[in-house]
C-alpha cells in the first residue's frame, strides 16, 4: 500500500511541476483565478503534511511568490514522501480545519485527500489555460503511467 501512496505522490509532483512550468511560459495569458488555485493546490498539500507532523500550516488561499512555487512543491514531496515511509498509515490524527473545527482522521485518509484535492484542481487549472487560449496539460494518471 505504501508504494502505490508514494507512486500517486510521485503522480502529483510530476504533474504539479507540469502546470508551474506551462503557467510560467504563459504568465501574460494567465489569470488571477489560475494564480489562485496552483497557490491552493500546494498550499492544500503543505497543510496536510503540517497536520501530519505537527507543524505550522500554510493559509489555504494565500498567495506564495511565484518563483517559490518549484521549491514549494518539492518540499511537499519529499516530506509527503518521508510520512508515507516513516508512519503507519492507520494512525488516527486530530487536527482542526481552517475554520477551526475539529476533526480526526488516518494518515492514509489525509494524504489520499491531498492527493485527490491537487487532481481535481489541477482539471479546474486546465478550463481556465483551455479559456485563456493556452493548450492544456494532459494530466490523467493513465498518461503519467505510460
């Protein structure tokens, strides 16, 4: 199980990187909205590693200089990575949301949100390049895996 968590990590590292670099070449073409949801999609992942481990969390919709959006996703990587490697998967984390409500949930529950959250707005970031008239990424995990 823990290989399969790490090759969907590998998954979204691969295709975050993808969308950095397509929304880098076309940043007169980009909107704020785009802007947005990438900040969102690695700030999404950098909070459920932080609830993980305990440390302190990005804002969900804050805004990170764009230049730093490369190493924030490599950061989100590896630690990912080192939590699928180092924890057991079915340990029961309490945490609060960004509203403050409580909840709990396994580690394997958590990291598999993070990566299901970054797929799906990793497709609204596609609408929005299609609307602004940039080719969008083809991001299925069918076409990673060939």
């Amino acid at each position: 199980m823990k290989e399969k968590l790490i090759d969907l990590f590998e998954y979204t590292y691969h295709f975050n990187v993808e969308m950095i670099k397509v929304i880098s070449e076309n940043r007169e073409l980009v909107d704020d909205k785009t802007i947005s949801l990438i900040n969102h999609t690695l700030n999404a992942q950098q909070i459920w590693n932080a609830r993980i481990l305990g440390e302190t969390t990005f804002e969900v919709w804050q805004i990170n200089l764009f230049e730093s959006l490369e190493e924030i996703n490599h950061e989100n990587f590896l630690k990912s990575i080192d939590i699928i490697r180092s924890f057991d998967l079915d340990k029961r984390i309490e945490y609060q949301n960004s509203r403050g409500t409580k909840f709990e949930n396994s580690i394997f529950e958590m990291l598999f949100h993070a990566v299901n959250h970054s797929t799906y707005h990793r497709g609204q970031i596609n609408s929005l390049l299609k609307q602004n008239g940039i080719t969008p990424v083809l991001t299925d995990y069918i076409f990673y895996k060939r």
